[in-house]
C-alpha cells in the first residue's frame, strides 16, 4: 500500500494540503493533490526539495510544472520501487534454492548412511556393535528430520513472502503506469505494454488519436473540476466505442491513443466518426446548477500502423495528422 497514514492523519494532510494548492495556479486535480500530499506527508524528500527551490525562486507550479513533478518524482518512485521489489523476489528465490539445496545434501548423506548400515548389518555384528549402529542410524534420521523441518518452515515463509511481494510490485505497477483521473494507462503504461506484448514493434493495424478541442478555454470557462469530468466522460466514451479489442491509453491532459490492431484505415475512419458524434452527443453538466455546459467536441486522426512499427513513430504520425486537420 503506497500511503500508510489512517483516516485522521489524512484528514489532516488534506487540510495541510488545499492551502498549498490554492496559492498556485495548477488545476485541483488527483495529479496536483498527489504532489502536494506527499509533500506534506514528509514521505518524498526528492519531491519536498525540488518543489522548495521552485518556491525560493518565487516560482508559481502550474498545469506542466505539476506533471513534470509528478512524473519525475511521484510515478518515477512507483518505477524505483518495482525495480527493488523486484531484486527481494529475485534474493528470496536464491533463498529458497539455498535451503533447498542444503537439505537435499542432508538426504544425499543420509541414504549413503544408510547403504553403509545395510553393509554392517550383513556382517556378523555383536550385540554392541548392533546398538551403535542404531544410535548412528537414530542420529543421521534426527538431522535429515530437523533439516525437512527447516525446509517446510523456510518454504512456507517464503511462500507467504512472495505474496506479499507480488502484491506489492502489482500495485507499484498500477500506480506508475496508470493515470488516476481515467484509470486508463499513462503514455509510460502503454509503452511499456507493448514493448512486453509486441517486443518485435506494433503488429498491423492503426493507431487513432483522439483529441478534446478547446480544453483550456473550457477550464478557463467553467473550471478545472468540469474541464476533468470531460476528460473523464471522453475517455469512457473512447473505450466503449472503440471496443474490447481497443487498447486505449491516455497520453496527454485531453488527448488519447487507441491501438486497433488488425483493422484498416477505412474501419477506423467509421469508429472514429462514431467517437466523435457520441462526444457531440455528451453534455456534461455544472455542479453548481447543474446546468450543462456547451457541447464538447474531438479531433480525430487516424494513422496507418505497419508491421514491425515503432508505437514513437506511429504517435508522431497521428499527432501530424492531428495537426494538418487542425490547420485544414
């Protein structure tokens, strides 16, 4: 769990927390409560340090400089923590190979002890000879026991270990690979994807860019609050219309990636109409009044994905064709 404290101590984290945001211009939005959080928390130094040099400079954080900050010091402590989550799983299965080993040497002794006694016992012994045959026998049996004894108790510890830890690097995964506002990946998440799923480059397909037109108007308009409800209301409307076969990500404050594999460009252009004409559809209303707001729209590109293709060099093609739409 990436945050220890209990209701009462976050309670009054957050009343430590919203005056820092309301002195600077960044939106209130999860990515700016969760810089300022753990800066109040006192439980990132790296993060406390580089925002009190900003500040000393008379610096206000806005919308970028609050990504840039959590990127590199939020969602990058997620990164490191894996990367040592990863090398305890790595130590406790050495662990268990050690322990394992050592008790299959103690078994390994015990049967030539026992084929040596077996040799013994075919010659004519006396009755002592008979009784510390025994008491060797009862001995290497006593050790081979507490070795099994150790091994089952080592193995268990270490199986209970190993849970703890998976679940640990699975959250730490999550959280800096997802984006907390759509639940979507970030453009990190997705990257890493399908460099694990596609290590040969993206198979064929399209690769369609979705785009909020007029976000920073509308933020400006009616607030940083309504502006994310849209971000979020667009994000489920792109995954539904998409479909299961989708893989969406979120790679920028309103704009989304939708890797369609094995479709062509001309399917794509149909989905990318019904994405826009259901976002048309979406109103999205105040909290205030509950009035809605005026339509939101969407730009759409759409770029041809080859087999083999870099997902870098398939985003600039569909950011270009975001651009020329805009231009045209």
């Amino acid at each position: 769990m990436r945050y220890r404290d209990n209701r009462e101590q976050s309670a009054e984290l957050l009343r430590m927390v919203l005056p820092l945001m309301s002195r600077h211009s960044a939106a209130f939005h999860p990515l700016t409560y969760a810089v300022w959080y753990e800066y109040s928390a006192g439980v990132n130094q790296p993060l406390r340090a580089a925002i009190d040099t900003r500040t000393a400079r008379g610096e206000l954080l806005d919308d970028a400089a609050v990504q840039s900050l959590f990127d590199q010091y939020v969602a990058m402590r997620d990164v490191e923590t894996t990367a040592k989550l990863r090398i305890r799983i790595q130590e406790v299965v050495e662990e268990v190979g050690q322990a394992t080993s050592a008790a299959s040497e103690e078994v390994g002794r015990y049967n030539s002890g026992l084929g040596n006694a077996q040799q013994k016992l075919q010659q004519a012994l006396d009755p002592q000879g008979v009784a510390s045959l025994i008491d060797g026998l009862m001995d290497d049996t006593s050790r081979v026991l507490d070795r099994t004894t150790h091994l089952h108790q080592s193995l268990k510890s270490t199986a209970q270990e190993a849970r703890r830890l998976g679940l640990e690097l699975e959250t730490a995964r999550g959280q800096a690979q997802t984006d907390p506002l759509t639940g979507l990946l970030n453009r990190r998440g997705l990257e890493l994807d399908v460099a694990s799923n596609h290590p040969r480059g993206l198979p064929a397909g399209v690769l369609m860019l979705v785009e909020i037109e007029h976000l920073d108007k509308l933020a400006a308009q009616y607030g940083h609050v309504l502006a994310d409800r849209s971000i979020a209301a667009v994000a489920q409307i792109v995954v539904s219309t998409a479909g299961i076969t989708a893989q969406v990500a979120r790679l920028a404050s309103g704009e989304f990636a939708v890797l369609l594999a094995g479709t062509s460009p001309q399917l794509a252009a149909e989905q990318a109409e019904r994405i826009r004409a259901a976002v048309e559809k979406c109103r999205i209303r105040r909290q205030d009044n509950e009035s809605p707001v005026e339509a939101i729209s969407v730009a759409v590109a759409v770029a041809a994905v080859t087999d083999g293709d870099a997902l870098v060099a398939a985003i600039g093609r569909g950011e270009q064709a975001l651009r020329e739409s805009r231009a045209g």
